[in-house]
C-alpha cells in the first residue's frame, strides 16, 4: 500500500517535470486563437518560479475548477491535462486526485489543492 502510493507521488512529480517542459512550448507558441492558455502559462510558470501566495493558489484552482462548484473532479483534472498536451486517461487522473483527497471524497477541495501545490511544487 505504502510502496503504490509512493508510486502515485512519483507520477505526480513526473507530471509536473512534463506540464514544466509542456508551458515553455506553450511560451514559444502562444500566438494561437486559444484564449486563455497565454494567461494559463503564466500563472502556472510563475506559480513554479516561486512559492505561490495563497491568491496564486486559488487562481490556479479557478482554472481547474472549470464548473465553479469549488471541487476539483477528475474530469477538471483531465481537461486542464489536455490543455497542456498531456493525455491522460480518466483513471490516472482519479488516481492523481485520491493522492491528495484527503475527505475521501474523490474530489479536490480548496484546502487539499493547497497541500497539491505545496508538495508537488514546494
Ligand atoms: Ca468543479
Ligand atoms: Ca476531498
């Protein structure tokens, strides 16, 4: 159990190495139709320069949150994925999200995406 869930973090932390490599492409190319993804990197790059404020945090969270219900959900997870060219599949997504569900309520909180941005980033 242990040994799976170190597994888990370890995808995390490899996906934040690839949303990494994904944002400096998007920077070199941000002059598509797609609003939006510019001010995305942004926020994302700047969010790894630094520790993020906690206003950076919730922003970050907006742009998951796409539905606004205050819950990230799997979906969310996969779509913003996506967006940054990486293909994952619903399951992957959930796992990534039950790492940091705390509640246990498969969804991804205020609170528990500040831990995500502190472990996965700090
Ligand atoms: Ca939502
Ligand atoms: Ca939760």
């Amino acid at each position: 159990m242990k040994h799976s869930l170190n597994c888990i973090e370890h995808d995390v932390r490899l996906c934040k190495e690839e949303v990494i490599v994904m944002m400096e492409k998007l920077g070199m190319n941000v002059d598509e139709d797609e609003d939006g993804i510019e001010e995305f990197g942004e926020e994302v790059s700047q969010m790894l320069e630094k520790e993020p404020s906690l206003e950076e945090v919730e922003e970050a969270f907006n742009v998951f949150d796409e539905n606004k219900d205050g819950f990230i959900e799997a979906k969310e997870l996969q779509r913003v994925l996506r967006i940054l060219g990486l293909e994952k599949n619903l399951m992957q997504c959930q796992r990534m999200i039950n790492v940091f569900d705390q509640n246990g309520d498969e969804l991804i909180d205020h609170n528990e995406f500040a831990k995500l941005i502190e472990q996965s980033f700090g």
